[in-house]
C-alpha cells in the first residue's frame, strides 16, 4: 500500500524504516511517503495517490478532512498512537473509511514517565540540576515529602494504570483507584473507590484514562476544590482531561500543590516542534509556565526506543491485515450510539 504519513519526525521514520527493512518478504509490501506537516484541512491535499495515511496524535481527521480524504481515494487511517479522540469516527464510517490504532506499545513507558515527574516535581530535581549548574549548592526550597505512606489516586487502570499502580505499590504507597470497568486482579494492590473519594482523599491524582465527552475536563474548578490542599496532579493521557484555566486559578490560590503535564490540551502546533526563537502566543501555557511548582515536558512519555519499534510494527501489521482483507485486530470501532 501507499502510505501518507503525516506530522513525521526523524525518529518516526528511522523506526518505520527499520521496521520496513526487518520484515520478511513474502509480507505485504509498503511504500510510505513521509510528510513533514501535520494533517489539516490545508495539507488534506499531500494525500493525493495514496491508499491509507498514517497520522498522529495532533493530526487533524474531522469531518472536512474526512471527505477530502475520501475523495483522494483514502480507504484506510492508521494510527501510531492509542488515542483517537482526534478521529470524527461517525464521519470515517459515513465515508467508508476505516481506521486501526496501536492500543500497546510500552504502558511500562508512559507509566515510569508519569512517575518521573511525580518524583521531579516533589523533589524539586529540575530545580536542584540548575541550580547545582550555577554552582549553588543551598537546599533552600527544596523540600519534598516522602511518597511512601501516601495515598495515590490512579484515575484509569487500563494496562498504563496498572502498571503505574505497581511502580507506586512499589514505593509504599496507599492507592485508591477509579474506572468504569473494574479490574479483580488489581484490588491486591489497591481499593476501587468512587471519583469523588479519590480525590478527596489523594495526596496525588494520576489520570491514566481515555479522552472522550465523559472525561473532558474530568479535573475541573469542582474537581480541584473536591482534591486535598497542596495535593498533585499529574497528567500523562490527554491534555482535555484537565482545565488548565481552572488549574491555574487553584495554583494561584495555593489549593493545587503542584501540577505535572506531559499533555496539554491545545498543544497542537506547539508540542512536537522547535519554538526556541519564537514568542509563545498561547497565553495559558506561558502563564502555566511561570509557576515554580508545575512540570512540563512535551508529549514523551511513550517516547522509548522499546515503545517507537512496537509502535510501528503494529503501524505495519495494520497495514498488512488491511490490505489482506483479514481482520484488523486494532480496528477503531465507533460506539458512541
């Protein structure tokens, strides 16, 4: 098949083409064009002779982009993340476009990162390296707590959430857990409880739960209000999941005791890319920025060597089901009806 791949970076490609190089030959054989800009209703037209595209997390696929790509002859969208929330599904069926997506890859990533910046942002280690670069060695404003003993609300135990609620297990943490769909096997390592207790009893929130109409803005001006004073939230899923307007009102009052972001809600166009000499005109992030108790990285917690080559070896098995007619065990079905 001929694939359009869209908002592709070096690695997306040195992964892929490793992937290409390493398959054996009587496997169906795919031709991908790499493409620098993200997929929106300006770049739709970079589809043109293409069979499939393959998009990412930030790539627009409404209903406009949709269209454009059916007509372009565009049978199939394959993701090179978990998340779809980008995909107007309704639409894709409407148009007869299907779309398969990369459920696991490495949880073990996303959650050792969600963790890293839990213990960053507590013990002040960002902080501490500059200062100890400037050849400051004062423990001034340093000061942290101890994870072991306190409670860790882990909002979603899909297969990121229990691995997250291991590693905190591990650190002799309490955990209290929430999610639609209820997991026996992990009710050894922690209690399920209703969302409100969670957060009322949290010394720290981790949100590891899909974005869709029931969760967006699932920590909200209540939400936060609901939560311990000087509790931390971090967010490793998507960037709707939290209202970062009411976060920063609860930072400045002094409620929220810290705020760790790997995801941002409009961070289309300004994750992923090099703005260094650029002015930042997205007056939320900037003012997120400015407090000393918040943490952003930008979109890597599933970025590993481990999680890039599953990633598109199950890009390329999608492709290869697809195009053999046999079931796409990834495929993206819409069950909003």
């Amino acid at each position: 098949m001929k694939v359009a791949c869209f908002s592709t970076k070096s690695y997306d490609r040195q992964f892929i083409d490793e992937a290409l190089e390493s398959r054996d030959a009587d496997l169906p054989q795919h031709e991908f064009r790499f493409l620098k800009p993200d997929l929106n209703r300006d770049t739709v037209v970079l589809a043109d002779e293409s069979d499939a595209i393959c998009a990412f997390v930030n790539d627009r696929l409404d209903r406009e982009v949709l269209e454009a790509l059916k007509v372009a002859g565009i049978r199939f969208v394959v993701m090179r993340c978990a998340g779809f929330n980008n995909i107007d599904l309704k639409a894709a069926a409407d148009f007869g476009i299907r779309a398969a997506r990369v459920p696991k890859y490495s949880p073990y990533a996303v959650a050792e990162h969600a963790m890293g910046l839990l213990l960053t942002l507590n013990r002040k280690i960002h902080r501490a390296y500059h200062r100890v670069r400037d050849n400051n060695f004062s423990l001034e404003g340093l000061i942290g707590f101890d994870l072991h003993g306190r409670t860790v609300g882990i909002v979603g135990t899909g297969e990121i959430g229990k691995v997250f609620t291991r590693i905190a297990s591990g650190f002799g943490c309490r955990c209290l857990m929430y999610d639609v769909h209820t997991d026996p096997a992990m009710e050894s390592l922690g209690e399920y409880v209703s969302m409100e207790r969670l957060l009322a009893e949290s010394d720290i929130v981790s949100l590891h739960c899909p974005l869709n109409p029931h969760t967006y803005h699932l920590i909200d001006a209540d939400a936060l209000q609901t939560m311990k004073p000087g509790a931390i939230v971090v967010n490793t899923s998507r960037g709707g999941l939290v209202d970062a307007a009411a976060a920063i009102k609860c930072l400045k009052s002094g409620h929220l005791g810290g705020l760790a972001l790997d995801v941002y809600e409009e961070e289309s166009g300004l994750f992923f890319n090099d703005l260094s000499s650029q002015i930042i005109q997205d007056d939320v992030l900037t003012r997120l920025m400015t407090f000393p108790n918040v943490l952003i990285t930008a979109h890597q917690a599933f970025f590993t060597s481990d999680a890039m080559r599953s990633i598109a070896m199950t890009t390329l098995t999608n492709l290869d089901c697809f195009e053999s007619g046999q079931a796409v065990e990834n495929e993206i079905v819409d069950r909003s009806e």
